[in-house]
C-alpha cells in the first residue's frame, strides 16, 4: 500500500475537491473586489499553482471533468450570447454600435493574421490566433464603468459594443474554425464547404428549432416565472444535441438563446436563470484552465505571445477608430473606444479549449499562449478603460 505525501492526492474524495473548487471561487470574489485582481485572473492563477507542473495537488481523475465543464460552461455562455446578439437590447442599441462592433472584431481578426504571417507563424495556427482577438470581457468594462459612474457617449458606445462583440467573434471563430480544418487537410474544397456549411448554419438551425417551443413554454409551467430546470435543460439539450451531430454547439446555443429573447413574452427569466446556474461551471472551468496550462511552453512562445498582444491591441484601437468614423460617432468616441475593448477572458478561454479539441497539436501551444495574455489584458483592461474615460472626461470628479 502507497503512503506518504505525494500520494495523498489520489485518495481524496472527488466531491470534496469539488467543494474546495467553489470554495476556490468565492475567495477569489472576495479577493478580488478588496484588490481590484479579476476574477478571473485569480483563478486561473491559483489553477496553475495547483496543477502537476508546479504544485501538483489535484488528483489526475480531476482533468477527465474538463471537457465535459467546457461544455457545459460554454453552452451556457453561447445561450446568454444569443441575448445580447439578438435580443431587444441590440434593437435599443442602434447602427452605431452595430457598426462599431462588427469593425473592431474584424480588424483585431485581421490585423492579428497578418502579424502572425509577418513573422512566419503557420498560417493555420496565425488564422486560429485570428478566431480569438476579437472575443473581450464584458464584466470587467461594464465594472469600471459602474463603478466610477461614468456618463457619456463614449461610455454609452462601450457598453453597446461589448455586449455584443463576443457573439460576433463567435460567430467569426465558427467560420475560421472550419477555414483552418480545411487548410490542414486535403479534403476536396466541396467536401470541406459541404463541412462548413453543416456545421456552421446547422447549428443556427438547431438552435432556432429547439428555441422555438423553449421560447413557447417559457413562463407557461409557472405563471410568468420558468423554472432553472426547464431553462438549463433546454441549453444543455441543444449543446449535447449539437455536439452529437458534429455542429458548432456554442453558435447552436446562440441560436436558442436569440429565439427566445425574441419570441418568448417573459424572456429575462430564462437568461436570469442561466447566468446564476453557470457560476460553479465558469469557477470549475477557469481553475481546470490553469491546471491544464503546460508551464514549460511559455518561454518558447514569448515572442508569439508578444506579436499576439501588440497586433491585438492595433487591431482593437484602429479598428474601433475607423468603424467609428464610418459610423459617424463623435470625436471623443472615435479616440477612445477601441482601448477600452482589451479585456479578455472566459469567452476566449473557451475558444482555445476548442481549438485543442480540433487541433491537439496547436492547441497545446495555443492554449498556454491564450492564458498568459488573457491574464495580461485582464490586469491592463480595466486600468485602461479607467485612464481612457477620465481623458474622456466622463467620470465624475
């Protein structure tokens, strides 16, 4: 029998690690409100500390949950997505922001790309880079901004665009997705488009059909008020489902939830619901994040990371500057938004999961390169959209 401390691990109950887990994610709210850290940031942190390459405290069984809690936690996510995308809020937020958001996730796709050419990074791994750029944090913008009670155009404009560039660069990510799966095979271009076309507009249609009588039983079980368990059960139908059939699951999800914030009379229940159910998931998934993160890669992609964060960043500023004026916004707008869009977190977390679903090799290498500069953008994010907003003269003094 195996005693002594480095095998103490393997014999801990699951459901108490379980439990430390949340645990783990209620301190690090409490720690992060009293240190202005995110969230986030913490988490994946104390992930990293906790994983096999430094401290290695968590039992090897613990990584068989992460698929699964990616699943779970996206499908969530992609169903709150398809709210901000489509819902009421957008028809309220008007042709600036629309414009605004669809050029900024374009040039940050964009101009990260070409970057990545520029230095002669494989075109597949530049275009899967590309997916990500435009996916942001919406919670860390929308806290800087309630926070310091910053009134204005430009805080208007912001709040528009971030809640809904994530959907866009879903979307985005959805189609480069199957461009990258093209590029490394030698598939047939019809086969590949026949590829692209089931996955993509087949997980539309699949969330559009299950939303359908979701969006008809939303408030009938009870009067006015769904349950958790019909909403939660319609998302994770659609995702399973869409997973089953070889369909983009997180634009499925989407769809579901874009059906129901337009169809369903009491629509703000079921959305309600799901953002308290996908709390213990999201806490799960940022720490699994972490103890996945392969430490001793990171050296080897400093400079990618580095060409990643300043292409990104260009991207972001130029392009927010350039849909701005198309756009016709103000002259405060035009010279601010973009920086206050380089927070990002859990949404591109999930994409690079995705990626080393599809692609174990690159994603391997994608995946640690996409933490590190998450945990950069998420520490510089909000201090950036503070600085930018007082030259704004938006926050009160």
């Amino acid at each position: 029998m195996q005693s002594g401390i480095l095998h103490v691990s393997e014999h801990i109950p699951l459901i108490l690690i379980f439990g430390a887990m949340l645990l783990t994610g209620w301190f690090a709210h409490v720690a992060g409100e009293k240190t202005g850290i995110p969230r986030v940031t913490l988490l994946l942190i104390i992930g990293v500390l906790a994983g096999p390459d430094i401290l290695d405290l968590v039992p090897d069984q613990v990584s068989s949950w992460f698929d699964q809690v990616t699943h779970l936690a996206l499908a969530m996510v992609g169903f709150l997505l398809g709210e901000r995308f489509m819902g009421r809020e957008l028809k309220r937020s008007g042709r600036k922001v629309l414009i605004i958001s669809v050029g900024e996730v374009l040039a940050a796709a964009g101009i990260v790309f070409l970057a990545t050419q520029l230095i002669g990074l494989d075109p597949v791994m530049g275009l899967l880079l590309a997916a990500m750029a435009p996916a942001s944090a919406p919670a860390a913008t929308l806290d800087v901004i309630e926070e310091k009670g910053a009134r204005g155009p430009l805080s208007r404009t912001v709040l528009g665009v971030v809640a809904i560039d994530d959907a866009w660069g879903v979307i985005l990510f959805s189609l480069l997705l199957v461009v990258a799966q093209a590029l490394s095979t030698d598939a047939a271009p019809l086969g590949w488009m026949v590829s692209a076309l089931w996955e993509v507009l087949g997980g539309i249609a699949l969330g559009v059909i299950l939303g359908i009588p979701m969006a008809w039983m939303t408030g009938r079980l009870r009067d006015g008020e769904p349950t958790l368990l019909e909403a939660s059960g319609f998302v994770l139908l659609c995702g399973g489902l869409a997973l089953w059939l070889n369909l983009s699951y997180m634009l499925a999800c989407m769809a579901l939830g874009a059906t129901v914030a337009n169809r369903a009379k009491h629509y703000k229940r079921p959305f309600s619901d799901i953002e308290g159910a996908k709390e213990p998931f999201l806490v799960m998934f940022f720490l699994l994040a972490g103890f996945k993160m392969d430490v001793d890669m990171l050296p080897s992609l400093g400079v990618i990371g580095l060409v990643y964060i300043a292409s990104r960043t260009i991207g972001l500023v130029g392009g927010g500057a350039l849909a701005s004026s198309v756009a016709g916004a103000e002259e405060v707008v035009r010279r601010n938004v973009g920086w206050c869009l380089l927070s990002q977190a859990g949404v591109a977390l999930g994409l690079a999961l995705l990626v080393e679903e599809r692609f174990p090799e690159i994603g391997s290498k994608i995946l640690p390169l996409v933490i590190g500069s998450t945990i950069i953008f998420e520490l510089l994010g909000p201090v950036v959209v503070r600085w930018r907003l007082k030259k704004a003269g938006e926050i009160p003094t």
